[in-house]
C-alpha cells in the first residue's frame, strides 16, 4: 500500500499549498532535536495515512506533522525551533 | 485528458488540457486525486514532464499542454486507472502545479541528473526545458532503468543528445542490456557514478529521482564519492524493493 | 467539487454490514508507518509497566516469554478504513502483565520503541480485551507489522495496537498520544465510528 511510503517532503508540496500563500517546502526548519538545519522539501517524509510524518534526516525526529479531519488540517510544527520562509526582498522604503 | 501516447508497453503519457494553467517549473509535481461512484478516493503524485515555454522565449507565453508519464506499479490502484481506463475527453481532478525544491531554474552550474525507472520523468521536464531556452549548461542524465524496452522518451532522448549541446546520457541496465552493452545488467553503484557522474569539484548541482531505494543508493554513493550534500536534491517516489 | 471518474473502482473492497461503519474488506495486511521501522535485538528488547508513582516492573524476553501465553483470534479495524476479519495471533494477556501491579490510575499511556504513543484507559485493556502479541498467523510478528512484539486492542481503531510495544505508563488522567495530539480521536470506537476528535 502506499500508506507506508517513505519519500521526500517534496511530496507535502500539495498539502501544504493549501494552507500556505507561499511554497513553505522551501523553508528551512531548524530541528529542535539536533539543531540541523533542512528544507522541508528535503524532510523524510512518511505517509500519507493517517497523516504526514516529516522528520529530521539527521536524528529522525519528528519536525513537522499534517493531518486531515472533515474541514481541518492539523500542522504541528513544534519539531522545528524556527521555520525560516524564502520572501520576496522587501520594498526600498 | 487531451490526447495520450504509450511511452512503453507499461507506460502512458497523459496530454492534459488544463484550463487557467499557470505555468510551471521543471521538476514540480501535480497531485491526482480519483474518486469512485461510491466517494471513495485515492490521491497520487506525478511529476510533470513537459517544460512550460518561458514568456518571451521562443514559444512565446502561450504554453501548452500539461504532460504526465504514468509507470503502470503492479496491483497499482491509481497508475493502473490512469493508464488503462481513463479515456480521452474524461477529465481528471488535479492539483498543483506544487513543489518549488525539486526543481532547476536554469543556473549555470553543471547539472547531473540521476533517474531510476519512471523518477526520469521531472528530469525529463528539466532536458526539455534547457533545450526551449538553448541553454549551454553542462546537463548529464544517468538513467536506469531494467531493459532497454523499459527507456522512457527513448527517441526524444536521442535526438536531444545530437541536437542540444552538452547533453549526454548513460544508461545503466538492472534487468537485461542490449547486446553488445559493455556492462553486465546490475544496480547503479559505485564505479558506474565514478565512471559516468562528475568529479565532486566539478560540483554540479544533482537531481535524484526515482523509487525509494534507488534515490537512498544513488545518494549515498554520491556522498561517499565526496559531492556536496547540499547540492542534491531528491524526490523519491515510494515502493519498496 | 471533485470529479467522479465512473471507471474508477479503487482497490478492490467489499463493504459488510457486519463491518463498523465506514469499514471495508482487506484480505491483505497493509502497513502504516509513521517513521523508519525499528530493528531490536531480541536480547535488547524489554517491556516496561510505569506506575503513577514512577515505580516500573520489566521483563526481559526470556522472561515475557515464560510468562502464560494465549492463543487470540480476532478482527482488526484501521482508522485508513480496511478491517481484517478473523487474525490469528500469540501473546501475553495484559491482564497477566498487571497481576501484581498496584495502581489507582485509570489511564494509561502505551509507548513504542521509535517514540510511538497512543493512550488507552486501563479498562480497555484488562478482562481480556488486550494483549502484547508475538506471533501472528503462526509466524513470529514481522517487524515492519509491530515485532517483536505488539500491543493489540482489537476493539479499538488499530492505531490504539501500538507496534513496536515497549512499555505502559499509567496515567491519573487520560493524555493525549501520537495521532490522538494531531487530530485523531481520543478513544477510537470503530463501532461509533471515532476516528477524529468530535467525532
Ligand atoms: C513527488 C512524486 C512524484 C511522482 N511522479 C511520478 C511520475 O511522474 N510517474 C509515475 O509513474 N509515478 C510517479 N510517482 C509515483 C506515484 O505517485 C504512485 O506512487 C505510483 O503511480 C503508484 O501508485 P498506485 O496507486 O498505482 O499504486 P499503489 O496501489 O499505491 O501501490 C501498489 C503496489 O505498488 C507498490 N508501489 C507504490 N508506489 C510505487 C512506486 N513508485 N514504484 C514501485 N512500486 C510502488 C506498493 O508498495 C504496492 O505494493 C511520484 C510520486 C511522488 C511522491
Ligand atoms: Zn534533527
């Protein structure tokens, strides 16, 4: 079954674009296991069922998880000390 | 669905109409999701295989079409659907485009590209996109795959191997070689990414793709040949060995 | 809106009334992961109970295996919807597991090798409704389905039968675990269909 694939946080990429206005699999998680720092694209990821399992591939802690209920999605994030998101450089003033 | 092709006996490329595109990068993905009469549903990823023609390049920004490569997986819920039963004129659910890691943004920097099996699908979409804009970037595509009745785009990649400078592509047999192939048919390893990949200095940014356990080899082999971790990118498709 | 595609049958499935709600038919076991599978050496496994005062009482294999075994039959339900009729199992009962285990506590939390934990109230696991299982149809439980050994509640979703099973830890209240923090029900009665919270 692909239930127990193990892939890339590339694949999170769709999921997570329905939440987020910018692509976040380009951010990068600072793991709060290890310190490490890793693109979530770049995350292990494990699922999809019963959700998505991101995890550090440095110490295989968990740093990101997504989950579906009926008209919810669960993302618990506390796996990473900081999420830093690629922007678009800011307005000169 | 537009218009299909078989690759291959056991792969199909889906041509798809996909209203209000908004382009895309090579190496993003789409997410399939097929629901039965009954609501039940089953979603899959696919990478996208064609290139997006650049505003202003040649092509102009009208774009085109969206192309998938669907391997048929054995007992496969959702390759199997997209392969054998959906019919053209059938619509299909997609999102996307997703994914802004996986993908080349035509750097000048070398690139090898290392696809097992249908993972040389968003390599594929890089190839053609580098040949839209005439790049001149070292490209190298080492492509496994079980026989030579198994190669994806096998025309298109020869011609592009004549046509666009600076590609080449190697091919490594895991099942059964043509005759006369100087290598026994066996898995990627080693002496085959020392022999055909780059040197690590020559650091070329690296794409993996492919099922699970040929993107973990593949990557480990590059690593222990001393290439920068930070320069590969993988996407790895699932299945077990 | 989503797109029906009339051809499209999805993996072969039966639904059966004598199914819980939601549920269909698998003949084949499917594996569900949640992070790389862990391999223990059978002579560093161990199994711990925690009482609510932090005392433990641990078995070693030899030891878990000396303990009165019981051969199980019973029909697994996954939250991902499939259910397994008629599974064979061996195990030991938990209630062989708390025969001198002094608690007050009413809940317990199960943990994993792998850092799996899922929480069960104690009363679902004794009188018979659960064990720690070592074999399954006949074969020594494989590790990517739960072995050495795995915890199986059969008459709550299968993610309460924690795989990998190291340890119970009792609770004074009930704590939510692994999949139970990220959305998913804290009891999990197929027959009532709980496999969210709310539900
Ligand atoms: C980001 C991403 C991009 C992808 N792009 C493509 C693509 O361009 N073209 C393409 O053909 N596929 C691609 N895939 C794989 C695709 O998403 C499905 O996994 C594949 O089509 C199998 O789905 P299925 O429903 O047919 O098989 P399932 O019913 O899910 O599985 C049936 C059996 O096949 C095995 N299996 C599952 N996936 C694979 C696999 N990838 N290889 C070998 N065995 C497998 C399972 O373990 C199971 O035993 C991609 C995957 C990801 C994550
Ligand atoms: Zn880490």
């Amino acid at each position: 079954m692909s239930a127990a694939n193990e892939l890339d946080g590339n694949a999170m990429a769709g999921d997570l674009g329905e939440i987020f206005a910018v692509d976040v699999t380009q951010a990068v998680a600072t793991c709060a296991g290890c310190g490490h720092p890793t693109a979530l694209a770049a995350l292990t990821l494990w699922g999809p069922a019963m959700g998505s399992v991101a995890r550090c591939p440095h110490c295989e802690d968990v740093i990101l998880r997504l989950t579906r209920t009926p008209g919810q999605a669960w993302l618990d994030l506390r796996g990473a000390v900081t999420l830093r998101i690629p922007m678009p450089p800011d307005d000169p003033q | 669905m537009a218009e299909s092709r078989w690759e291959t006996p056991s792969a199909r490329t889906l041509v798809l109409d996909v209203p209000d595109w908004p382009g895309h990068l090579p190496g993003q993905h789409v997410d399939v999701r097929l629901t039965a009469p009954d609501g039940y549903s089953a979603q899959r990823s696919y990478s996208i295989a064609s290139a997006w023609p650049k505003s202003g390049s040649e092509g102009g920004s009208e774009g085109g079409n969206v192309e998938l490569t669907v391997q048929r997986v054995e007992d496969g819920e959702v390759s199997s659907y997209l392969d054998d039963i959906l019919e053209v004129g059938q619509p299909i659910e997609l999102r996307g485009p997703v994914g802004g890691w996986f993908v080349w943004r035509d750097e000048p920097a070398p690139v090898l590209l290392l696809g097992g099996g249908s993972g040389v699908v968003p390599l594929m979409s890089m190839i053609r996109a580098r040949g839209d804009v005439r790049g001149k970037q070292p490209f190298r595509l080492i492509y496994s795959v079980r026989t030579p009745q198994d190669v994806l785009y096998a025309d298109e990649l020869k011609r592009r191997v004549r046509d666009d400078p600076g590609l080449d592509v190697h091919f490594v047999y895991t099942r059964e070689a043509p005759e006369g192939w100087p290598e026994k048919p066996g898995r990627i390893n080693v002496p085959t990414l020392n022999t055909h990949g780059w040197p690590p200095d020559f650091a070329p940014d690296v794409f993996i793709c492919g099922p699970t356990p040929f993107v973990e080899t593949a990557a480990d082999i590059l690593v222990a040949l001393g290439h920068d971790p930070k320069k590969i990118r993988t996407e790895r498709f699932g299945g077990t060995p | 809106m989503s797109i029906i595609n009339a051809g499209f049958g999805g993996r072969r499935r039966s639904s059966r009334p004598d199914l819980p709600p939601g549920q269909y038919l698998t003949e084949d076991f499917p594996v569900l992961s949640a992070g790389p599978t862990p391999r223990i050496p059978l002579d560093r496994w161990s199994f711990t109970i925690t009482d609510e005062a932090g005392k433990k009482t641990s078995w070693n294999w030899d030891e878990f295996n000396a303990l009165p075994q019981e051969d199980f039959t019973v029909d697994i339900h996954c939250v991902t919807k499939w259910s397994k009729l008629g599974t064979t199992w061996r195990g030991v009962a938990i209630d062989t597991l708390f025969e001198n285990i002094e608690s007050a506590a009413d809940f317990t939390m199960v943990h994993g090798y792998g850092g799996y934990t899922t929480n069960v109230p104690l009363e679902d696991l004794v009188d018979g409704k659960a064990w720690v299982a070592h074999t399954f149809d006949g074969e020594p439980l494989h590790p990517e389905h739960g072995g050495p050994a795995r915890l199986v509640v059969p008459h709550l979703y299968f993610w309460k039968s924690a795989k990998w099973v190291n340890g119970i830890e009792m609770l004074p209240q009930d704590e939510p675990g692994f999949w139970e923090e990220a959305g998913y029900n804290m009891y999990g009665d197929p027959w009532r269909e709980q496999r969210y919270q709310g539900d």
